[in-house]
C-alpha cells in the first residue's frame, strides 16, 4: 500500500467504532490509484478483527441486471453468514427476492430493497461489526446506486460502516456528490503519488531496495503518481528486454528503455488528438520531437504559423487536456505516455520533415545544446539523420549523464559515438572511447574497459597526452582485476609517453601518483601508499575532485587495519568531497567504505544499505558486489545466515560477470554461513568452489581455515578443533602481514584458556597484526587477559577485564552470538579458577543456542551445567504452559510466551524486552504464531488468545 498509509489507517479507525455505529465513506481515486487494492486491504483487515463483511462491485456491461453489487454481496451474506441465523436469514432472503423480482417502480423498488436491507444489517450489528463494501459505484446500475443512497441517509438505522469506491469525475452524475454535500458521507480521496512514492512502488514491484536512477526517472515521468500505470510500465519495460532478471535483481537494458502507452490510454489520446484542428495537431507532432517540457516559442519557426495561430493551438491542447502550462509559463506534455504515443503514430517522413527543421532553430537559439535542450537535440540529430551532430551530441549527453550517476545511459551513447565514425577512429570517437574506458574503468568493469582503451592505443591519431591517459586508465583496470604486475607496467608506459619526464617512482601528476598509491596498497605497502597519497591530499586544492577522493579512500583503507578513527575520518572526507563535486561514482564508494568501518566497529547495517542503494542507483557493478558481500559478512556474523548467503549470493554471481577478485571472497563467506549451520556438505563444496577460484591465494587458503572450518569447530562446541584450524590460519597470516583477519582475539583467547604457556607469543603476533584495532578482536584480547589473570589467582582484575570485554561487545548492534562464542571460548576455566559467573553464562547460552538452532553448543552447555549441580534450562524454552489447542498447532512454549504478550498488544521490542530477546527473535516467532495458527496477521492471533477458552488455559 505504497503511499497509501494514511487513508488505510483513516479506513482502519472505522473498526474501532462501537457495534452499531454506523458510517458511510466515498472512496473517490482515478481509475488505478488503488481504490480496489485499498479496498480489499481494509476488508481484510476487518474479517481478521470479525467483522462481517459483505463486498460487491458496479459492473458497466451492457445489459446488467439491476441490484447485481448489492445481489453479490447479499448471497454471499446468504450462503457463508445467515444459515444458523433464521430471522436474519428471513430477511435476507425476502431482500433478494424484491431484488430479482423487478416488480413496481423503480423508486418503490429500491426503497423496499433498503429497508429490507437495514432491517437485515441491524439484525447483523446487534453482536459484530459489519462493513457493506462496494467498488465502481460508478458503474453501478441505477437500482443499485438508490438504493445506497437511502442506506447512506440512515447509518444509525443498519448501524453497519458503508464503504463506496468510485471516481471523482462519477461523483456528481451517480448521486455520490449529494451525500458529500449533505455531510452524510465522509470522503477519501486518493490523490496521485508523489516522486519518492513512485520510487518506492517500483522498489516493491521489483523486489529491491535500490533500481537504476534512470528507471526510476523514466517511470516516474510517464505515470503521473497513479500506481496501476507504475506497475503496467514495469511489465512493459519487462516485455520490452528493457529489465531482464538475474541472480543479483533487475538489470536495466538503457538502450532499450523505451515503451508504448497502454491500449486504452493510446485510444484515450489517439480519441483526442483526432478532435482537434489540423494546425493543433501539427503543433503537437512538432512539440512532441521537443520532449516533454519544450519551448514552444520555436514552433512558430518551425511550423510556420504566426504567434496568434500557435497561442490558438496550445489553447486548444491544453483544454484537451494533452499540454498543461505551469504558474511560471513553461510548457509540458500533462503526461509523458501522450508524448509517447504521438511520437510512436507520428509517420516517419513528418517526423524527419520537422526533426531537420526544429534541429536547425534549436542550434539558433542554443548554439551549446546544454541540458534539457541537449536531450531534445540528441533525438533531432537522430531523426533528420544527421549523423555527425548526431555524434557530437551523443559525447555531450553522455558526459552529462555520466555527471550525473547514469553510468548505463553514459556508456551506451559514449560507444555509439564512437561506433558512428569512420573505421580509422576520428578525434570524436578517440573522444569518446577515452571517456567510455575511464567511466568502465572506475565502474570496477575491467574487460570492456581495456578494449575500449586497446581500441584508442591501436590509433595513429592518438597523440602523447591522449595515450599517456589512457594507459593511466589500463593501470587501474589492472589494479581493479588485482594485477599488480600489469599495473605498474602501465604506470612506468604512462610516464613514458610524455617523454619520459613521468617516473613510476615518483610521479608528479596527481592521477599518476594516487594510482602508484593505490599499487602499493594492494602489494601491502601500507607506509608507501600512505605516503604518496597524503602528497595528493595535500595539494587538494589543485587537484581533481575525484583524484582527492581516492587519496582518501587509500589513506582510509591503510589506516582501517590498525586505527578504525582514522580510517573513518578519511572515508568521511571522501565522501565530503564526492558530495561537493557531485561524483556519485565516488559517493557510492565512499559509503561502501564508511559501510566497512560499522562492520567492524558496531555491525550495523544502514550505511552498508544506503551503499548498496547508491551503487545500484549509479549503476556501479563493482561497489555494488562489494557491499553486497560486506552486509554478508556482517549478516552471517549477527548469526542471520539465510539473509547473509542471500547477500553472498548476489556479490559472487555479480563478481563472476564482470570478473572481479571479490568472487573467491563472497564464496568464502556462503562456506561460513553453512558452517554456523552445521551443514558440512554445503560448506564443503563452496570450499572447494572459493579454493579452485583463489588457488595460489595464501590468504583464500587462510580464510578457509580461520573464518570457515574454525567456525564450523565452533558450532560442534569443538574447542580443540576451534584452535587447531585458528592456528593454522595463524601461520599462513605470518606471510601476509597486511591482511585483516576478524579472528585475532578468538585466537589468543583460545590460546589462553587451552594452551597458557603461550599466551603471550600469541598475545604479540595478533595485537601488532591488522585488524588487531576492531572492536571483537580488542574485547577478546581483553577477555584473554581476563582468563590469564584469573589463572594467577587475581579474580579480581578477572572479573573487571571480563567485564570491559564484555562491555565492549554490547557496542555491537546484533552482538549475540559474539557474546555467547566468548562465553564458551572461556567459560570452563573461569569455573576452574573461581571467577566470573560462567553458571550464569552456561544458563543463558543453553537458552539462546537453543532458540536458535544450536543445539551442539546447547548441549555442551547442559553438560557443563550438569557437572557443575547447576539447574538446568528446561528444553521447553520457554516459561508459558502451553494450551492443548495451540500445542496440537505446533505451538512451542516460547511462542506461547510471545502470543501471551501479544494479547497484551506489546510491540515485538516491548516483548523482546520483556522475555530478554532479540527483536529479530521475536519477529520470527510471531511470524511462526501466524503461519501455525492460520492468523492473518496480529489482531487475529490477539483475538485468538482473548477467546475463553484459551485465555483461561494460557497462564
């Protein structure tokens, strides 16, 4: 009910109303802004709170009979509702019976039909609620809409709530206005969705949380804020190739993006252009190749027709309604389909014809073609075939939607461009070939990216400063595909070609230098990186919006690994400076980066979402597979590992098409997700898929060991095993000192509490290396150091470093699982040196493992309880006894404990404060309440427990 939240909650409060009090409300909304839709939501809502509802609709075909709304929603009442009612059913069947009848008059008619009807109704109302809903009153038959009318005169005699849906324009001519006018009708009316709630409806239609500006911008500028052209766009653009499905959503075809007015809507305008006088329809066709907001001061040139001519014929478009002129004079199509359709019946010769001449007086009156008139000359060039303006505007509107985030529409026209010229490429083409390689270069699109520039490389015409770009562009798709080698062979050749004056060592252009910064990044020279790139901060104020946001991005990224302030600081200026210079590219990235830190720092998920979301709208592939496999990472660490594999999922299948090293990564992380469920031949083959990617990557074979297998010992409640594996990861790390790994203090604390003797070779190995500066891995470290003081015999210090550990964690936003896994990693040495309160931690890790799934370290933890003469959680999870009724539904006592409070009409967080859950935890069980139960949704399970019969068993 995108946009439509106001008017269901204005609809719902009518539920609320005492038994009996009648109502009457018009629902008034164009044909498709979701009368019907919100309609049916709010009966919904009303059967699912009892109320007895009776629905009918007006049907417009010729030869109806008379009462068939009110006949539908009779006998439906007369079949479901009236049989083991007899008075009522009396009554409703003496209504159906003057209703078939057809004797008398039609006033005599419809008046005995109402008061049968309210005879029926208040016999209905004396115990629940009834609501007669009716749709298209509007093309309800005469009979019918009478007899509404005189239910709608006496609400307080049937006592039922009256819902009518028709359209505004049906108002005055079906009777509906006088009820309005009289007051004795409340009004409804659905007016159009604004831009965001057009973005949000094709959101939900798709299935995402983020779509491609330019699809956003395409439908939103056709289907003027009513909800059923939204979807009917969609599906077109679906038909059209235009949206083609993949494993990672939607893929938008820009090329494509084009579509067709629907069938009556083209009959609508093709009805009203015909009406109109010859010179008003030549004034359209010409307006019509202006695009949709236009000057209209060239049609006079353009048709040749004097000022008092054209003024008659917008007059006269705009009283039919297919041009509006706003407060400030500018001209505009009313919908952008009208434009659509005329354009689309326009014949090819007219259209040439008008597209030379309008071309010709644009160039007039802006020689630069900048903007909105750009796009108008684009399609001009196109269609009086011009070919060569035709190219010159296919390289400026490309840049231009390149400048503004529409990375597919950019790379689309900057090829065509190129493409259009001579087999020897011309300057125009060199042009738009550089620009292409550097828009798929920075896009993380390596393979295209290098055939556009092998393309600009292999012309004579390409002259030293054009190459020596180029190759700057070859050395970050190289970097992009993590070929290091290649890069710097590109770098040293960018030098070369503006006569050797360019050292790879140490070059002055600041592009060269943040891209040598970035090499030594990635080789793990983080000292160099750094180095180089402050030289670039320094020298901002000289240097390219986009060049200062990568020397950020590089600074940050060094500094992620050992100062998670510092890293944020840079990220936050790169993001600063994307912002001013209006690089969404850049701002994409930036929020990715920012993204990483929250992982790290406090696992939450808004600014990896809203990188997510700026990816997709820009249409960065490679930002967005990489904040795709960040929110998994994140995801399967919080323990939600069916939404993390989902996320890992997308990042792999996107990685694989574009040829990212991302790939061996995201499969990695489907491997852990299988390891926190203990499914070893799931994790076992997305092993041997992520080892065969990164064969020769010691830090792929590193990550099996200490993120997947060491996890999957974890969850087998496996220490020994947790140690083994983290160990081994721990050698291979050696050979890799820049690499972050998430398990450092995992590691020392298991070392501690198994093998103490070498608490401290561990404890200086994994607080030098990278990532030693995150949160977990500074709360074990911590924890670790609690474990060796409680050896000692010092329970004190014990007990106060456990608890800053502890304290640290809680600044997780989803910190569970990473509480319990400490517990665990320490818990039997803490009852062997008389410290902290691993009874309690046993208590509560039995209960949430056991929630959850985890029944080995449940297990383990009853075990411990048992050993120790310690109560033990009982397996029924939960404190409430659990009625017969419910318990043959599967209901388990936790969910009861949820239902009970549910009744209550607590929120999921009031009740996961109160049972000491997560709110997450609670959402799943009241949605496995609502499918045991066959309850729509939380009123009906509220209604269920306040039932007698399980009120009085539930305690």
């Amino acid at each position: 009910m995108v946009g439509r939240e106001e008017e269901l909650a204005a609809l719902l409060g009518l539920l609320d109303r005492p038994v009996g009090d009648g109502a009457v409300v018009v629902l008034m909304g164009q044909a498709g802004s979701g009368k019907t839709r919100l309609k049916s939501e709010f009966e919904q809502h009303a059967r699912a709170c009892g109320s007895l509802v009776l629905s009918g609709r007006g049907d417009a075909s010729p030869g109806q009979r008379p009462y068939r709304a009110l006949l539908e929603a009779v006998l439906g009442w007369l079949r479901h509702e009236a049989p083991a009612f007899p008075a009522l059913r009396q009554e409703l069947q003496r209504t159906v019976e003057i209703m078939k009848s057809g004797a008398g008059s039609a006033a005599h008619e419809s008046f005995a039909v109402a008061e049968q009807l309210i005879a029926g109704l208040s016999l209905a109302t004396r115990d629940r609620s009834v609501v007669l809903a009716l749709d298209d009153v509007q093309d309800a038959d005469p009979e019918t809409r009478a007899t509404v009318r005189y239910l709608a005169d006496h609400p307080a005699a049937h006592g039922a709530v009256v819902l009518l849906a028709t359209r505004p324009t049906a108002a005055d001519t079906d009777g509906i206005g006088d009820l309005l006018d009289k007051r004795v009708a409340r009004a409804i009316e659905l007016r159009p969705l604004n831009r965001v709630e057009v973005e949000k409806l094709v959101l939900e239609c798709l299935g995402q949380d983020a779509a491609p500006r330019e699809l956003v911008r395409f439908v939103g500028d056709r289907a003027s804020g009513n909800p059923y052209a939204v979807e009917e766009l969609l599906a077109g653009l679906v038909r059209s190739g235009a949206l083609v499905p993949g494993a990672g959503g939607w893929t938008l075809v820009a090329p494509r993006l084009t579509t067709v007015a629907p069938a009556t809507a083209a009959a609508s305008i093709a009805e009203r252009i015909e009406g109109l006088a010859p010179d008003t329809q030549r004034l359209l066709d010409a307006a019509a190749l202006l695009g949709h907001s236009f000057d209209w001061t060239l049609l006079s040139a353009v048709l040749g027709l004097d000022e008092a001519k054209i003024a008659a014929a917008l007059r006269e478009s705009t009283y039919a309604g297919l041009l509006s002129v706003g407060d400030t004079g500018e001209t505009q199509f009313r919908h952008a389909l009208t434009r659509d359709e005329i354009l689309r019946r326009m014949l090819p010769p007219v259209k040439r014809m008008l597209a030379r001449r309008s071309l010709e007086e644009l160039l007039v009156r802006y020689p630069d073609l900048a903007g909105e008139p750009g796009e108008a000359g684009l399609m001009l060039a196109e269609l009086a075939g011009d070919v060569e303006r035709w190219r010159q505007l296919l390289l400026a509107t490309g840049l231009a939607a390149r400048d503004q985030g529409g990375l597919a529409t950019a790379t689309t026209r900057l090829r065509k461009a190129a493409e259009l010229g001579p087999d020897e490429p011309d300057e125009l083409a060199l042009d738009a070939l550089t620009h292409l390689a550097n828009v798929l270069a920075q896009a993380g699109e390596a393979r295209p990216a290098q055939e556009a520039s092998a393309r600009v490389l292999a012309s004579p015409s390409a002259g030293p400063h054009r190459r020596h770009e180029v190759h700057l562009i070859l050395a970050r798709s190289a970097l992009t595909a993590e070929r290091l080698g290649e890069a710097r062979q590109y770098l040293e050749a960018a030098g070369q070609e503006l006569g050797g004056r360019q050292d790879a060592g140490e070059p002055a252009l600041p592009r060269q230098t943040v891209l040598l910064a970035h090499v030594q990044l990635a080789a793990g020279d983080y000292e160099s990186a750094t180095e180089l790139a402050s030289v670039v901060v320094r020298d901002a104020q000289e240097t390219p919006s986009e060049t200062v946001c990568e020397a950020h991005e590089i600074l940050g990224r060094a500094a992620r690994g050992f100062d998670i302030d510092a890293a944020e600081r840079h990220f936050l200026a790169e993001l600063k400076e994307a912002e001013k210079g209006k690089l969404s590219i850049w701002r994409a990235r930036a929020l990715h980066e920012l993204g990483t830190i929250d992982l790290l720092d406090n696992m939450r998920l808004e600014r990896l979402q809203l990188a997510r979301r700026a990816a997709v709208e820009t249409g960065v592939p490679s930002t967005l597979a990489a904040a795709d496999f960040h929110l998994a990472e994140a995801l399967v660490s919080r323990d939600e590992t069916l939404a993390g594999r989902s996320a890992a999922g997308r990042a792999a299948a996107l990685a694989r098409r574009i040829g990212s090293p991302l790939l061996p990564w995201a499969t990695l992380t489907i491997a852990r997700s299988y390891a926190h469920e203990r499914d070893d031949l799931a994790m076992e083959q997305a092993i041997h898929e992520a080892l065969s990617l990164g064969q020769a990557d010691l830090a792929i074979h590193a990550g099996v060991a200490g993120r997947v297998r060491a996890m999957r010992a974890a969850h087998g409640a496996d220490r020994l095993g947790t140690l083994r594996h983290l160990d081994e990861a721990a050698r291979m790390l050696e050979s890799l000192p820049g690499h972050h790994f998430t398990h450092w203090g995992l590691w020392v604390l298991l070392v501690t509490a198994i093998e103490p003797a070498r608490h401290v070779s561990a404890l200086e190995q994994a607080s030098t290396a990278a990532g030693a500066d995150t949160r977990f891995n500074k709360a074990l470290i911590v924890a670790a150091q609690a474990v060796a003081r409680g050896a000692e015999g010092d329970k004190e210090s014990a007990r106060q470093l456990w608890q800053r550990a502890e304290d640290a964690l809680a600044g997780y936003e989803a910190h569970d699982w990473l509480l319990h896994l400490t517990r665990w990693a320490a818990r039997d040495v803490a009852w062997r040196d008389g410290w902290g309160e691993p009874i309690r931690w046993a208590q509560d890790t039995v209960r949430w493992c056991s929630e959850r799934g985890h029944e080995p370290l449940a297990t383990d933890g009853r075990r411990f309880l048992k050993h120790a003469g310690a109560p033990v959680p009982r397996r029924g999870r939960g404190e409430t006894q659990v009625p017969p009724p419910l318990r043959e539904l599967g209901v388990t006592s936790r969910e009861a404990d949820v239902l009970t409070l549910v009744a209550l009409r607590l929120t999921n967080a009031e009740i996961a404060a109160r049972l000491v859950l997560s709110p997450r935890t609670v959402e799943k069980h009241v949605a496995s309440l609502l499918t045991k139960t066959g309850c729509p949704n939380r009123r009906a399970l509220a209604a269920l427990m306040d039932d007698g019969a399980l009120s009085g068993e539930v305690s």
